[in-house]
C-alpha cells in the first residue's frame, strides 16, 4: 500500500541545497507517494511564523506531522519555523555547521545565501561562459570552436548530448560541445573529418534501440527517423564506429544527467573549474 506524505524544502535563500539533500534521503522509500513543496526566501521571523501556522494546519487535516528538509542560517529564524512543534524538522545547517564550528575551532559567517551567491566574479563568468560555448556548440550546428571544447560529445540523435552537456556546463564549468553520428558517417564507418583532429576530446553515448524509439517517436510521430528498426541500425552502426575509432561510450538508457555527467568528467579525465 502506498502512503502519501507531504513535504517541505524551506530556506532562507533558493532552497536547491534543501531540495538537493531532501530529494536524495526521501527517494530510499520507495513505498511512499511525497507530495513536495519548496518555500524559498523565508528570510524573517514574520514569514517563518506563517510557515509554522502552514505546517500546523497540514498536521491537523492530514493526520500525521508533514517533513520539512530546511537550511535556515539564522537561529531564530529557524526556531520560528519549529514554535508548534507539528512537523518533522531536518536542518542541514543545524546538522553540520555546529559539529565543523567545534572541529575548526572558530564560528561560521552565518551568511545567508553563501552556497549560491554571486560572490566570486570569475567561478560565475566560467559558469556562464561554459553555458554560452555549450548551447553554440550543440548538435554540430557550428564546429569551428571545437579547440576550445574540453569534451565532444558525439552518438545518434536523442541519445541525451545536449542535456549532458548544459549540465556539465551549469554545475562543472566544463566547455562541452555534441556532435551528432547521423547514417551518411556510417558508410565509410570513418570520423567525420571536422571530428578528426579532436579525437582526444571525444566521447561517446549510446542508447537502448527500443528507448530511443520512444524519444523519437514523441519528437516524429511515424517516421522513419523513429522507427524501431532504423534505431536499432544507428545504434549498432555508431557504436561500431566508436569501437573502431576507440572512442569511449557509456550507455545513457537507465542513467540520469546526474550519473552520466559525473561517469564522464571521472572516465575521461575532465577537470571541473566549478565546485
């Protein structure tokens, strides 16, 4: 049987650190239907307060104490939040900041919005200027850059380039370009000659036939381009070509952007210039 329980990521500023650390101790129940709120910027007493008056309310009608996930840097703030005592409270700042303040032997900042912050002007240039390469250098729409590129990502269409990419970019800084392996390059079974002289820079995914179907079909109802067996020829012919030009590829069907991105830099050697 399935339960339903409701739960909330509060914070004084974005909430992503909330959701990111909430999102991954909930998902190991799996019999559990969560029902997630964020609640970004509660910054005041006054605001911490109406939360708690939320919270209370949810208690009452569901019958049961809703979660929330919360990293509040102000300790009244975050006593405001708990005056009812009607939910499950879990502060990642309550948690390790005061173990580390005893560890280093000084207190922290208490700064609200460090994590995310634009404070350092060139971690924020590299983030947007990584974004900025990537989204030109999508799907082999311009390739006269590919110097500057620290990846290349090459593989059929829809095999998840694009998205592994702007990941890379966003969270690790990293220049990713995608090229896409389409069945004119399969003839010859030799790199397009633009990939050539990067072949130190490319890497690989693949895909199950019957999931790239799917994709496909969603973007081109009936077509050819989507047809179960067309799939099946592509993947086959690119991941001979990729074996045959030693390219390593990972298989994307069951991986998240998560995994994939973080396969890659380990696989492929990437230096992050973000963390």
């Amino acid at each position: 049987m399935t339960h339903r329980r409701k739960v909330f990521f509060v914070s004084d500023r974005t909430g992503i650190t909330a959701e990111v650390l909430g999102h991954s101790l909930i998902t190991q129940f799996e019999d559990i239907d969560f029902q997630r709120t964020t609640l970004p910027f509660i910054d005041t007493i006054e605001k911490a307060q109406a939360v708690a008056q939320q919270l209370g309310d949810i208690c009452m009608q569901e019958g049961h104490r809703p979660v929330v996930f919360s990293t509040m840097v102000d300790s009244q703030i975050r006593n405001a939040l708990r005056q009812r005592n009607n939910a499950l409270h879990l502060d990642f700042f309550e948690k390790f900041i005061d173990p580390l303040e005893q560890e280093f032997g000084m207190q922290s900042s208490h700064t609200m919005g460090k994590s995310h912050a634009i404070d350092d002007n060139d971690d924020y240039k590299t983030r947007i200027d990584a974004v900025n390469f990537t989204m030109a250098n999508d799907d082999g729409g311009q390739t006269k850059y590919y110097e500057e590129a620290d990846v290349i990502l090459v593989g059929v269409s829809r095999s998840g380039k694009t998205p592994t990419c702007l990941y890379l970019a966003l969270h690790y800084g990293i220049r990713a370009a995608n090229y896409p392996l389409v069945p004119e390059d399969f003839g010859s079974m030799t790199l397009p000659s633009v990939l050539q002289p990067y072949r130190n820079k490319l890497y690989g995914l693949t895909i199950r036939a019957d999931r790239l179907q799917q994709i496909r079909n969603e973007r081109k109802p009936d077509s050819k381009y989507a047809s179960l067996d067309n799939c099946r020829f592509e993947i086959a012919e690119a991941e001979a070509l990729m074996r045959r030009e030693r390219i390593s590829f990972q298989d994307a069907t069951h991986k998240s952007v998560e995994e994939l991105a973080s396969t890659l830099i380990h696989t492929a050697g990437l230096t992050r210039r973000l963390f």
